[in-house]
C-alpha cells in the first residue's frame, strides 16, 4: 500500500522569519518559482521563503520518538538521545551494521532510513517531505513572498522589490511506502517481513503524520517551528497495489487539486484494472475550492480536519492488514 497526501497550509508571513531560527537542522531556504504572468506574456521570476524537505523531516522524527515511547515500541537509544547529540545521528558514524538489526531495534531508522556509509549500508526512507513552497498561482493577493525578483529585461540588472501581504498559502506533500515499514529485502531482493507487529509500527508512522501537521500548528515549541495558522485544504490517497502520487495542491485558473486529483485517480485504476489497482480518496475543503464532486469510479470521502483525513486513512489501511 501507498500513501501519499498534499496539505494546503495558511501561514503568518510575519512568521516565516523566524524560520531562522529553527536551528542548523530546519535551516530557512528560499526556492525560485515561475508565476505566469496575467497578460499571457510569459512568466516572472518569484523567489519566495521555503521549508526544506529536511526540515518537515526532522519534526516528523521528533513526533515519532515521542509517539513510540508511548507506545511501548522500539527506538533506539542514539535516536532516543536526538536532543543531546544534537540531531538524529542514525548509525552514521557506526563501522559496521546490517539494516535487519537496525530496522528491528528502531521504527525511526525504519521508517526514515540511514546510512551507515563505512559499513556500506543503507535503506533509503519510507517516507518523503517536499519542499514547502508557496501557492503561487493561486491569486495575486496570496503571493506572500518577503521579496520578489523582476526577471530582467535584455541588458537591465534584475528588480528586487518588496511585498506586503499578511499570510501566505503553502503546499506540502508527504509520501508513505507503507509496504517498506518493517520490511527489508532478502538476498534475492524479495520483501521480507522482520517485526513481529507491522500494523503497530505501520499505525504509529501515519499518526505521526498528523501529529507532526497539528504540532506544526498548535506545538508549544512555536519559535522552533514553522508557525501554522490552520490547514485550509488536504488531499489525500492510500492505492494498491502501483503507487498513486495526488496532485500537490495547488489553485489555479485552470482548475483544483480535488477535482484533478480525483479524475487523474479514475484514469490511473483504469488503466491498472489488470492488476486489480484500487485507490481510496480523501479530501478537506476549507476554501470552497470545490463546487460539485462528480461521480465518479473512484470513491472520494470528504472530511473536516486533518485528524479526520488521518484516521480515515487508518481504517482503510487497517481494513487491508485484516485482508
Ligand atoms: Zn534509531
């Protein structure tokens, strides 16, 4: 099974600057983007503050030591120690290792890989962050860039120039190989199951999720994190058994990510029905962005809340371990 979500995030721009100071892991980044130009002619340069992949990563590995202490499950004691070690050091620095061990003794490692580079070993994650990026095509007033860089005309110098605004829209994608949870590879590179109680372990990487989303939000720790103000949209989809990515999402003229990502869905089972591919959909609509979901073959549930996506996403999963 697969999973894979897009979050529409409502951000205080004010706010982004402190991003600075989220510390040497959750390093402020800035990404360029293209916004086309309302007259049709072309595109402009935009350069807008971002959240590094790594950094969303690393609050999700904090949220998922906490949540598996609690739950009684493994965490090894270097990934225990993140505070005083200052970061997650997984094994990086060990001589030797065999991924079977490492991913037994610690659900982090397993779920968020390693590398043990002397020893040769590695297992790349389960899981996946995107940049956190601004909506840019969404409408003139939610570009909430700090500044802006005017693409240069042939033989002018480029424009920076300022824009104040309030809040920003941001996107942020996340990606589960829930099939790689607790699983390695056996020497003929098949898949082969190494705890005892995957489900659990499975359960507490996609609660982590939604705890790593309300911490962003609500976390006490504000200073040290991107300060949220609410998830406006979400999307979101567990397939099975080929991999289905939603579409980030994003609003633009031509169109929203729920509509596309619920016709894109249709068409994708299709054209896997030979290999029984099913897809289950979710979505949270804060803005309006949807008027009608047409019917369609792909069953598409609407929720409330980003903790009603993720339980809903639970029963489903849960559902298939029962078979
Ligand atoms: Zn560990």
């Amino acid at each position: 099974m697969f999973l894979s979500m897009s979050l529409r995030l409502r951000v205080e721009v004010e706010a982004l600057n402190m991003v600075e100071a989220m510390g040497a892991y959750s390093r402020h980044r800035t990404v360029s983007l293209l916004k086309p130009r309302g007259d049709g002619k072309g595109y402009r340069l935009v350069i807008a503050p971002a959240v590094s992949g790594q950094a969303i990563a690393y609050g999700y590995m904090k949220t998922l030591v906490a949540l598996a202490l609690q739950k009684n499950l493994p965490v090894c004691d270097q990934c225990r120690g993140y505070e005083v070690k200052g970061g997650f050091v997984k094994h990086g620095t060990d001589t030797s290792g065999d991924e079977e061990t490492i991913v037994r003794n610690c659900i982090v490692e397993d779920v968020t890989g390693f590398m043990i580079a002397q020893a040769g070993v590695r297992r790349t994650s389960a899981i996946q962050f995107s940049y956190m990026v601004p909506d840019i095509d969404f409408s003139e007033a939610a570009i909430e860039p700090q500044f802006h860089v005017r693409a240069a005309k042939p033989g002018e110098k480029p424009q920076p120039f300022q824009v104040e605004a309030g809040t920003a829209i941001y996107v942020l994608g996340i990606a589960l190989d829930i099939d790689k949870i607790g699983v390695v590879a056996d020497k003929d590179g098949k898949p082969k199951p190494v705890v005892a109680n995957r489900l659990d372990r499975v359960k507490t990487a996609i609660q982590a999720i939604a705890g790593l989303i309300e911490g962003l939000m609500f976390g006490a720790k504000k200073a040290r994190y991107l300060p949220i103000q609410e998830v406006v949209g979400a999307v979101a989809a567990v397939s099975h058994p080929v991999p289905f990515m939603v579409t980030p999402a994003r609003v633009s003229r031509d169109g929203n990510y729920i509509t596309k990502t619920i016709s894109r869905a249709e068409n994708f089972a299709k054209l896997f029905s030979d290999v029984g591919e099913w897809i289950k959909l979710f979505y949270m609509d804060r803005e309006g962005v949807v008027q009608e979901v047409k019917p369609s073959t792909v069953e598409a549930t609407k929720v409330d809340s980003v903790s009603e996506l993720v339980a809903k996403v639970l029963e489903v999963v849960e559902q298939k371990f029962q078979g």
